[in-house]
C-alpha cells in the first residue's frame, strides 16, 4: 500500500459537538466503576480479543467501542453468551462518546487494534493520531496509562510515533514486529499472519 505520510504540525484547537438528545446506548456509562482498572478498545469490531480478555481478567473492567450496528450487535450477543458482567459493549462514535461520558484520567490501556489507515495525504485528518480530536483520548487516558496500536503498514505506524512524540507528548513510543506464531487477537491480524504478512504494534506512554 502507498501509505502518504502527514506533515508534523501541530492541529487546530479541538471543539466537542453538541450531542442533543443524547443516544439511548451510551446510558450505560451510568453502570462503569471508574475507579476500578479500565481497558477501552475502539473499532473492536465483533469482540474477539476485548471478549475474551474480559473473561480472562474478570476483575478488570473492559469497554468495547464499535459504530457499526452488525458488529457491536455480535459483540454484545457474545458478552451475553459468555455472561461477561465486567464487559461494557457499545455502539457509539468514540470520539464522541469519550468526549461527553468518560470522565478525564479514566483510562489505563487504550486500544487500536487494525484501523482503517486511510492512505492518502488528503485523508491523514482522518487518522487518530493526526486529527486534533485526538487530544480527546489523551486527556482520558491517566497519567502513565498505555496507547496500543497494531497495524500491518509499518508507515502508518511511524507517523503515529511522530506525533505522539512531537504533538502529543507520550513517551516510551516503541514499534515491535510481532512473531510470525503471534496468537491473532482480531479478524484482520489474523487474516495478515496466515498471508505471511509482518505486522507491527505499537506501545506508548501517556505524559502529562
């Protein structure tokens, strides 16, 4: 993929929308204990890896993010099946939702597992990193809390590195190369090692 990279430069100043009225799914927020460790994953599609993390690590709390109404609808129905009473499913916008319903230095692990990297330059205000709406999910993360990211396009992850260093003030930003006997955390990683593609994740350390 020709992967075009984004000028290094600081974003506009970021403006929450107004949601009114409110969407009926994000009143489970109401039910979160904030002070208990918390993971989000965002476009976690059906739920593979946030579902059965929630099973392993019962005392945890996990919160799935996923806009898609087919997909966050599997996930949930997996929530159920598996009786996952520490797993928050919703379907919402995450920069909107965590803008309006999570409370600042909530969260511990913040996940992006496979994003769309929409490629071209004039696209780059679409990718978290480089959108000034980014300034959303670092204000949520605590001081010290974990960005993860995995991607199959090594360049897409350099340039988060950039502007996480350069912008957005997080440190310990390192990108590994995961084994080729990686167990698959998600359709597309998985997809990716059995086509013999490398994959990459990237790791970081909120600093405020």
């Amino acid at each position: 993929m020709d992967f075009q990279r984004a000028d290094i430069k600081k974003p506009r100043p970021y403006h929450p929308h107004v949601i009114d009225p409110e969407p009926s799914e994000w009143k489970i927020t109401d039910d979160i204990d904030w002070n208990k460790k918390i993971i989000v994953e965002v476009g976690c599609g059906k739920g593979d890896w946030i579902c059965a993390q929630a099973k392993e690590n019962p005392s945890t709390q996990y919160i799935g993010i996923e806009r898609t109404k087919n997909k966050s609808d599997a996930m949930l129905e997996k929530a159920n099946e598996l009786s996952l009473k520490n797993l928050f499913t919703i379907r919402a916008d995450a920069i909107a939702l965590l803008a309006h319903k999570f409370p600042k230095q909530s969260i511990d692990e913040l996940y992006f597992l496979y994003p769309n990297p929409t490629p071209k330059k004039k696209q780059a205000n679409q990718r978290f990193v480089v959108s000034s709406e980014f300034i959303v999910f670092k204000e949520r993360l605590k001081p010290g809390g974990k960005l993860i990211m995995a991607s199959n396009i090594k360049d897409y992850l350099l340039e988060a590195k950039d502007f996480l260093e350069k912008i957005w003030v997080f440190e310990d930003v390192n990108i590994t190369e995961l084994p080729k006997d990686f167990i698959a955390r998600t359709a597309f990683e998985k997809k990716y090692l059995e086509q013999g593609q490398t994959v990459f994740e990237l790791r970081a350390k909120n600093v405020f």
